[in-house]
C-alpha cells in the first residue's frame, strides 16, 4: 500500500481545493500542459469526456433543426471592429497573426475570440428573403482568448466549445431559440453530466458583450462557489444593423434578422470534476464516462479468472456497457486505485475465491458500496445499477444546491453568508448596478443571474435600500 | 425554363474545368470565399459531406485502437524549430501570431501547419516504458499553410482534417501502421466516395518533410490531372532523436520510438467533385450524400399529393433512408435542378397522374435514368437501388482510370500523351531525381507514386537509358 499510495495520493479536496483539482486534471490524465502558455492538451480520457458531452449535444442540435458549418479561424481586423460593444469585450484578449508566408501582412488577422461578427458577416450575404430564414447554424470549433492567469478547462488561452449562431424574422422565435437551447443545455445537466444548473437571466453587468439578454447555466462547486457553465444571448438586432443583415419579408419591407447565438465548451469538463470528484480523484456520471465498467482480475494466473473475466466482459458489452478489462501487470490494489483516480463509475472484482461460488463483487465509486453478486445476476443488473447511479449522483448534487442556497433580506448576515459558507444567496436587488458593484468589491460575490421565477423574498434591496425590483443568486464564482 | 437556365446556369466541364469546379463548389452551397484570403467558410451541405466522411473514419480508426486528443493551435518557435527537414519544409508557408491580449510575445507562436513537433513533445513527456507502446494519437482540426493560390478545398490557407501520430517500439510495427491505415483511406474509397484510388509510395521528391517513406492515395480527376487525396508516413526515427522520445524496452534498453503519421482532409470533397460531378452540378455517392432521396411534388396543391409524399419520406425514413421533401413554392422545374445541382442521388416526382395508378417517377441523378414504380415497390426498393448507384459511380470511375492509365518505355511517347490525353503513364524509372526533374520541367508531369505491384514494364529508364529501378505512376497533378 505503501508505494502506491505515494504515487497516486492527490491532494485532500477539503484542505487546498484548487491543488486537488490540479491534481485530479493530471492524474486522471485529462490534459497536460503544453509549451505554449495557457494552451493545454486534451489526453485521450480528456477528450473522450468532451466527445461524449458533443455527441449528446449535437443530436440535440440537429433534432431541433440545426446545421452544422465551419467559419474561418481568423477574422480581419476590419470586420472585427464592425459591433462596437463586442469590441470592447473582446479587442483587450485577442491573439493575433501579423506574419504569414514570411511576409508582415496587409491586414492583421485576429484568431477567432468567438465566431459573432464571422456568422454575421455571411448571413448578411445569404439571407435575402422571409423564405432564407430562420437560419440555424452551429459551429464545434477552437477559440483562442488570451488570458493571464489560466486554469486548465476552468479558462484557458484556447479552449473547445460550440457556438451556436441563428436568425430569425422575428423577435419572439429569436427569444425563443435562446430559451429553447438553454433547455437543451439544463437537459444536457440533467441526463448527462448529474449536474443541476440553476438557469436565469444575467445582470446587464455580468451580460455579453453585445448582448440584450444573456441566459446562464451555473453550477455550483464543491467548494461551494459557482461556476457559469454555458450561455445563451439573445442579441436582438444590433448585429444585424451593424452588418446589414436584411431581409425582404412576406410584407414586402425589408427588415432586420433578431439574432441569438449560444455556447458552451470544455468547462463543463471543470465542472463535472468540481461537483463529482472526491479525494480518491474523479468521480464521472454513468452516461458521461468513456468506461462505465472496470473488470479487475485478482490472481489472474489462478485458472479460470482470465476467462471469466473476458466472459463478463463480452457479455456487458453485448449490453451496449462500455467496458475495460485491466489484463495489465499491475497489482490489483493498484488497478483499484488507478480505476478510483479515473472515476470509472462501477468496478467489477474478479477473484478466485468469489468464482468458486460464481459470485463477483461489484463496487460503486462514487459512495464506495460493494455488492457481492452471483455473476448472471450481476451482469443484467448493471444496466440498472448505472442508472441508479446516475439518479443518485444528480440528487446528491442537487442536495447540495439546496443546502447551500440561502435567502436573505439583510446585508450584513449577506456578508457574513460569503465570507463563512460562501454558496448561493437569493438576494432583492434594486437592479442599480453601483449596488451590485458593492457588493462584489465588499463579498467577492457576483450576480450569477435573476431566476426565471422572481417570487420576491423581500421589498427593499438590503444595500441601498431602495425599492426592489429582482431576485438574484448571488455566489463567488469562478 | 429560360429564368432558370439563366439562374443556375453553370459552365460547362469540358469547355472550363476549373471554373466549373468552382461554380460548382459555389452553387451547390459547399462553400462561399470569406473576408480573409484563402479562408474559406465551410456552408452546411459542404459540411455536412466532411461530417460523413469523418463519421466513417472516426469509427474505423477506433475499431483499430486508435484515440481521439486534442493538441494545442500554436507551436512555440523555438519546439518548431527541433526537427530540421520539417522546418525546411513547412516554415515558408507558417503564418505566426506575434501580438496576444494587446502586447507584443516575448516567443512567437506558429500556428500548427501540421502537428508532429507537438505530439513529438508530449509523447516525450508521457513514454517511458515498453507498457506505454504503442501510442495511437489522432486529432480533428484544422490547419493553416500559407497558400499564394488558393481554389476551394483543393488548397487553402486553412482547411480541416484529421492527423494521426502514433509511436511504436519496433520499426515493423510501426511500418504497418502506415500501410494499415493506408488500406483504411482506400477502404473509405471504395465504400463511402466511390473513388478508386491508386496506391504506392512516393518517390524522394515528393515524400513529406521528414518521412522516410510516404504512402499515397491518388485519385484521377475527369480534366485527367490526378489529386494526391491523403497520405501516411512511416517517420523512422528522425523525431524521436530529435525529441528525445525513448522507452526502456522488455531487455532493459533505452531505445527510440518509430513514428507514423497520416492524414485526409477536406481535400477529400474535391476529389467527389471533380470524380463524379457534370454539367447540371454535384452527383454524389449515395451512402456519402447528406440527402439520398429527394421527394419532389408535381402540382403540390392537388388533393392527395403532398399527403402522399409526405408518407413516402416517412416511409423512407423507417429503412434509415436520408429524405428530403421540397415542400417550398418554387416551380417543379425548379427544385429538379436544384436537386440535381446539389447531386442527391435520387429524386422521386410525385405527381397527380402517376398518383391515379399509384405510381411515381424515381430518376436517378449519376446517369438521369427514369423508372415508373409502383409506390410500394419503389420503396422497398430504393436501398438496393442506393447501392447500385454506389457500385455503378465506382465502376465507372475504375474504368475511367483504366482507360486513362497507359504505358510506354518511350519517353517521346509519354510527351505525347501528356501533352494530349494526360491521364497516368505507367513508366519505368532509373531513381534519379534529376530524371524526375527534367520529367516535370519538360511535361508537368510529376510522378504520382511507386504503386506496390512493381511488376517491371521494360528495363531501362526512358528519359537517360540508365537501368530502370521502380515502375512509377506518372501524371499532371492538383
């Protein structure tokens, strides 16, 4: 034990959460750091954990009617600089190309910081009449913001994600669309990822830039902080003024698309880790996780272990189970921990003793319970266990939100909330922004976002005072 | 017709190939050109046919054990610079980030032309032992290479593919990896884009910057020029001394790693087009073809008509058949000629006469042959008829390279033939560049591969009467 609890220990998730989480990111071989700062590489398990989240994600997307396209990874200066609000927000974090083929170019070529002002660009060539519309378009690309302080999947100089970008004739399908898929990402939480996002509107403050309303999904971490974990804008026209996108409608006028565009990337991944993980490392959602199964074989030299082995093995998959059988050399305790590290949702011991009684023991992860099955038995209960699994990790989650969500009507206990247990406080506010500014410089806490059910908790907002006018979740976030 | 004769009018192949192509690429709504130079932007029909080319690959590189990464978009100068005759062949074309969140790098930062350097780094980094061979890397992407001219898929400053790095610890090993996945990029060929592709390995000249051997597939276009449509490369060990890339073998020795590398890209698209397209537009392979049956309604508003197309599509749909219905208010003759501009496979007409005998029209789109069906046996008939197609577009391909595949041993002959039939000319070869040279310089021709059958056609070399060494495939090229 000995030996391999120094190789695979990882930092305890309670004493130094941000080391912990490092730690889980590396050991479960997730990423690794490159040579470029800020870039990371998606290691296999990493990757397939993005895989599974955009094959749920890109069906959805086609369900409803969307389409995917490929823009270019750069856009010239003068295009970006077309919106003038999306400029600000992003001219500051922009990386970009000044040299091609040996030659200083022409014109500087910014790398994509999002795709808006690219999609816009040739929507405006595309769409000409009520019958081009609505346009749905979504892209699965790379972007690339240049970031100070990086933290891998949680905010990196290049990250992976989906940009969704639409068009409408009108403003109420564009309002639509942007409610719609941030349906489909809380769906995404719900059936996928266990994970339980509180969803609602942003402040004008904490909107993007460019934006008449954004849509959020925030999760919250262990750590009891937030995480905003994917967006959804509705834009309006001020895009579609910017870059003449018109169109002729059944009336004849010509007028301007309403637009929405929509993301979410590989956070998620930080996410899953932060809501899941323990201090034996990673803890994945059953649906989520690339292997669902980890065969271990104990004395696998003892005659009839190997086989039996390989034999539930074919059977699960016969299932639909995704399955790995460790035939390594390794040590069995050590399979145990390296299966722990990488989360693998359920763990099947195969050893000598059980097998003369045709029994397995079959081991949860994520709450540690062990079950010792008769072998048929434990094969067609599989499909269930990981759905009880899954149900119970969504509810464990959702425990927590509950748990961590207060509501309070007096700053001074606000106060005391964050600076003790931090987590959700639901919140009045006057929707003044100099108070929400107080409040972040005075807590660290931020406006997550107004829920969607604004049953008022109180009258006054608790900093000025003032009539209140919205419910808000407030949280320190990541 | 006169409107949409003047609408859709394209050129023809045989008068202007390249400009059919590109009216081709452009009318069919593959692509449209972006604000940035040789940046194209991927338009949902174009995507959708990368999608299914990647769906099929992405499955037969996993069933060969093959798994997904994602590496970084920019390579440090400094980490690009490690591999000397890569430099030497990628630094021209390299375009580079200089400026990032408003301040000038202290590095520059290439953006990835190709990914050895960065996969060479982090297998580096994660090798050890012989337990961590092999490493069978692939990643999506895209990459940028700064291109003079540029056509639509063909040659751009950024397109998409796919890249696979793996390393092995026996040059065996390694080699048939690079003929294994060889054989999968023929197999994609012959079951997905009816494409009948020449295979070998590449002369010297024209092997990729640090290969020691470069295996090609080549494809014969209908102007007669062949297209190099993706390749696989058996590195050696060259990287791996460069990178320090080495495990402790099972005889305790520290040994390097031998490398492959290969990769198709939207290239791919091209090659469909120019394979198969004609004058009325794209024909597409059917099981490539992101639409495979067409239903258009003749006299839609005629009671009974579009309540039996629709049934028919639903019909379809159930056998796992990908149908459109035209349910727009443009004219019959209309949406025949974009259907058949867009090159989906079949369409079928409904219409109120045939509707009387409960019959439709089904035509097919490779050959414009028309056959009247009883409804219920054109349904239950069109999956057979859908692989026909596919057999009979490769058949004829085939025969179209073998009708174009000469030979001779005189080279005053082949000067001839390129000057007037192009096509390939099987030659034999003395191994002299300055041959291969004097070959493109006098005719354009470039050898193409040296195919696997080395099966000898005469004995000297045509061009200097030195003895022949390899029997190559000659001919003008994309």
């Amino acid at each position: 034990m000995g030996k391999k609890k120094f190789v695979k220990a990882i930092t305890s998730r309670d004493e130094d959460f941000a080391q912990w989480y490092t730690d889980v990111c590396l050991k479960a071989e997730l990423m690794d750091y490159s040579d470029a700062k800020g870039f990371i590489i998606y290691r296999p398990y990493g990757y397939a954990l993005w895989e599974n989240m955009k094959n749920y994600l890109d069906a959805a997307f086609k369900r409803t009617g969307h389409e995917n396209v490929y823009m270019p990874l750069v856009i010239p200066e003068s295009l970006f600089l077309k919106e003038a609000e999306h400029v600000e927000g992003f001219a500051p974090e922009t990386a970009i190309i000044t040299m091609g083929g040996n030659e200083e170019l022409q014109e500087r070529l910014i790398i994509r910081p999002t795709s808006e002002v690219l999609f816009c660009n040739h929507y405006a060539k595309v769409i000409e009449s009520h019958r081009d519309l609505p346009k749905k378009y979504n892209q699965w690309c790379s972007v690339v913001r240049w970031e100070k302080t990086t933290r891998p999947f949680l905010r990196g100089s290049e990250f992976l994600w989906q940009e969704g970008h639409t068009a409408h004739a009108t403003e109420q399908e564009a309002r639509e669309e942007a409610l719609n898929m941030l349906d489909i990402y809380q769906d995404l939480g719900k059936n996928l990822l266990a994970i339980p996002f509180i969803t609602g509107v942003k402040t004008d403050k904490e909107k993007f830039a460019g934006a008449v309303d954004t849509y959020t999904i925030e999760a919250l971490m262990h750590d009891n902080k937030a995480l905003q974990s994917g967006t959804t804008h509705y834009l309006g026209t001020g895009f579609a003024k910017a870059f003449d996108i018109n169109f002729q409608d059944k009336d004849g006028e010509l007028k301007n698309v309403y637009q929405t565009s929509w993301g979410v990337s590989t956070r998620l991944i930080g996410a899953v880790i932060m809501v899941h993980g323990d201090d034996s490392g990673l803890v994945l959602p059953p649906y989520l996780a690339p292997i669902q199964v980890d065969i271990i074989p104990i004395m696998s030299h003892v005659e009839g272990v190997m086989d039996k082995s390989l034999e539930i093995k074919e059977s699960l998959e016969k299932l639909g189970i995704r399955v790995k059988l460790d035939d390594t050399d390794k040590s069995p305790g050590w399979k145990f921990s390296e299966s722990e590290m990488r989360g693998t949702p359920l763990r099947i011991e195969v050893g000598p003793r059980d097998l003369e009684n045709n029994q397995v023991v079959v081991v949860k992860r994520y709450n540690r319970e062990k079950i010792t099955y008769q072998i048929d038995q434990a094969i067609s209960d599989i499909p269930n266990l990981l759905k009880n699994i899954h149900d119970a990790m969504y509810e464990n989650a959702l425990k927590n939100v509950e748990e961590n969500t207060r509501v309070t009507n007096d700053y001074e206990e606000f106060k005391q909330i964050m600076q003790d247990k931090s987590g959700y406080v639901k919140m009045m506010w006057c929707g003044d922004e100099t108070c929400e500014a107080q409040i972040k410089e005075e807590t660290k806490a931020t406006s997550r976002c107004m829920p969607f059910d604004q049953s008022p908790v109180g009258e006054k907002c608790p900093v000025c005072h003032k009539e209140a006018k919205h419910l808000v979740y407030f949280a320190k976030a990541y």
